[in-house]
C-alpha cells in the first residue's frame, strides 16, 4: 500500500520546441496525481518556455547549459529527495548517471531520444563521436533506461552494452489534438504536402527538397521548423527551384491545424527515435511518406493503411506521382491505427506501471 505520493522530478534541458520536451512535460502533466507527484525540472530559463505546463510545479535552474547546472541538480536531489528522477536527452542522461552515483535511494531513469549510432553518422559533432566510451561507462549507473523504439533499444544494446533488463519499451503518446481532417484531397487543388522537423542535417530535408524538385505536377508544400541547416535549405530550395512553392514557418503552436490542412506528410530523415511528428500526422488524418530509415517510423506507419515507407528517393518519387493520380487515403483509417496503438491513456499507464515497479523494488 502506498502511504504518501511518489516524488518525481522530471528534468529538462529546457521547455522550448522540442519532441522530448513537449513529451516529457506531457506525460508528467497526466499522471494520477492521487499517486505521484511530479516535478518539472528545468537547467534553463523560464523565458525559453514554449509549453503549456498546467497546474504542475515547475523549477528553473537558471543556467544555460546542461554542463553548468551540475551543482544546482546535486543541491535540488539533496534538499527535495525525489523518489524517482527521470531525464531526457544523452547529454542530460549521461550528467544525471554521474549524480546518480551520490543518490543511492534515488531510482534515476533515462529516456533516450535517438538511435545514437545512426545519429553520429550524420551529425558531426554527434556526442557519440566524442563520449561514446563515457555513455558506455555511464549508462551502467542508471536503473532504467526508456526507449521510444525496438531499434532504439536493440542499439543501446549491441553498441553500447547496455543490459537488456535495464531497458523498458515505451512508445511516445499522442498529446492532446483540437484538429482533424474531415474530407479527402481535393481533385480541383495541387496537392498539399507537410514536413515538421528539426532543421539538421539528419531530419534529411534536403532529400525532401530533391524529391520536390523532381516532380513534374504543381504542389504546395509547407514546412515548419529551425535548426542549423536553415540557410542551406533556403539556398536549395532556390537553386532547385522549389522555393515559390514552399510556405515556411519557423515555430507554431497550430502543427495539428496544418497537418490537417495537407494531404501528405513528407518524412526524409536518415535517423529518428521514434517521431512524433509523423504520429501527429496519422493523428489528425494525414498519411505518411516516409524514408526507410532507423527508429520508430515502422512501428507507425502500415503500408497501404496510414502511408508508405519507401526504400530510396526513386521509389518516395514514383509513390508522390501515384498518390497525386490515386489519392487512396480515408483520415478516419489513417487516425484509427494510431489511437488504438499509441492513445494518451495507453502509454501513461506504462510510464505509471513502470514508477510503482521501481518503487516496488525499493521495498523488496
């Protein structure tokens, strides 16, 4: 029997845009509060924050990186005395693992946000590259280690020698969705494509650009996000001629109003965790082009059903040519194969399952 409420500290680089920030202040936001009660913790500042966090407690550690907050973690650990403290993102996960060393009673668990391996062969300064012996090292000190995705985890696994008892398989959630669509393309409109993504170099836009300016019928395509490569993609898309078609937005809080308003979502990365935007998109009723590629995106998308997964840029072209002839897509079936796999109450009964567990092993 549970005498008092389970004290979790959710900790976060910080709550702007961003897939684990949106997901972690999410699941923190929807546990049974007659249970837990959780914490967000946050290294930056409140200033920074793109998110609607509710009525739940939020601490700003008021410093600018991760590195910096060593001191202020330790001294919040010390003073607050979570039960349970969970982290996102490796170099976050790899600082939390050094704390955890100090915090016997505390059951520290990581979610990891990518398939590290894959991501260091596309991002050069990937902390892969430089610290992959100090994850190694690390990892170990953590209790568990959540991964969005079964190629996530098999990674952590055979590269990184992570026990397979150590890690827990959690999908991300759908969040809460105020959009979707009613009706089917449009015979009498050029079709409308979407792309919501981190704008680096692994997101693989630019094979999205490539894709574009391959087709020979009229689009509109709409892509949201920033990121690094912005200027290089703005550079593209005008040399490849692509750019008067293109309606840019750098950051919205309506994603699932456009996802709703286009006929296919456009997925070019070369690696992913598990990808949220592509679930939001089958969410909301539109369908999914995607890449091959390491992650979750074949644990969304059934072919056929709520889209395609193509294996190179010759046969993501072919299917864009087909689908704009033949649009084959009902939103109704596109959403039903998500809700039924990936709803709110499904995954945050997981994350909650997986905290009593812990707490249960502290008893024993």
């Amino acid at each position: 029997m549970i005498k008092k409420k389970i004290k979790i500290a959710f900790v976060l680089p910080s709550l702007g845009a961003g897939g684990a920030e949106r997901i972690i202040s999410f699941v923190a936001q929807n546990l049974n509060t007659e249970i837990f009660d959780p914490t967000l913790v946050v290294i930056g500042f409140k200033s920074q924050n793109d998110y609607n966090t509710g009525s739940i407690s939020v601490v700003y550690l008021n410093k600018p990186r991760v590195l910096f907050s060593f001191f202020k973690l330790l001294s919040y650990f010390k003073n607050e005395k979570p039960n349970i403290a969970f982290s996102s993102i490796v170099h976050l996960n790899t600082l939390i693992a050094i704390l955890s060393i100090g915090f016997p009673k505390i059951k520290f668990v990581a979610r990891e946000a990518s398939v590290l391996t894959e991501l260091g062969k596309h991002e050069a300064s990937s902390i892969l590259k430089i610290q992959k012996l100090i994850i190694t090292f690390l990892y170990k000190f953590l209790n568990v280690i959540v991964c969005q995705s079964i190629d996530m985890a098999n990674d952590l696994i055979q590269n990184f020698n992570v026990s397979k008892d150590k890690i827990v398989l959690i999908n991300n959630p759908i969040t809460n969705f105020s959009e979707f669509k009613t009706k089917k393309k449009s015979d009498n409109e050029p079709i409308k494509f979407i792309s919501v993504a981190r704008l680096s170099k692994e997101k693989g836009i630019e094979r999205i650009i490539n894709i574009l300016a391959q087709l020979k019928f009229p689009y509109n395509y709409t892509l949201i996000g920033d990121g690094n490569e912005k200027e290089y993609l703005f550079k593209l898309m005008k040399e490849k001629g692509v750019f008067k078609s293109v309606n840019y937005i750098p950051f919205t809080t309506k994603v699932d109003m456009y996802l709703a308003e286009s006929d296919l979502f456009l997925q070019g990365s070369y690696v992913d965790g598990f990808p949220n935007a592509v679930l939001e998109s089958c969410m909301v009723g539109t369908p999914v082009i995607a890449i091959q590629a390491p992650g979750g995106i074949s644990e969304i998308i059934e072919d056929g059903i709520n889209g395609f997964i193509v294996e190179n840029i010759d046969e993501f072209i072919l299917c864009l040519n087909k689908l704009n002839k033949d649009y084959m897509f009902k939103p109704d079936t596109v959403r039903s194969i998500v809700v039924d796999r990936f709803n709110k109450n499904k995954i945050i009964l997981k994350y909650e399952t997986l905290f009593l567990e812990l707490m249960s092993s502290n008893e024993n």
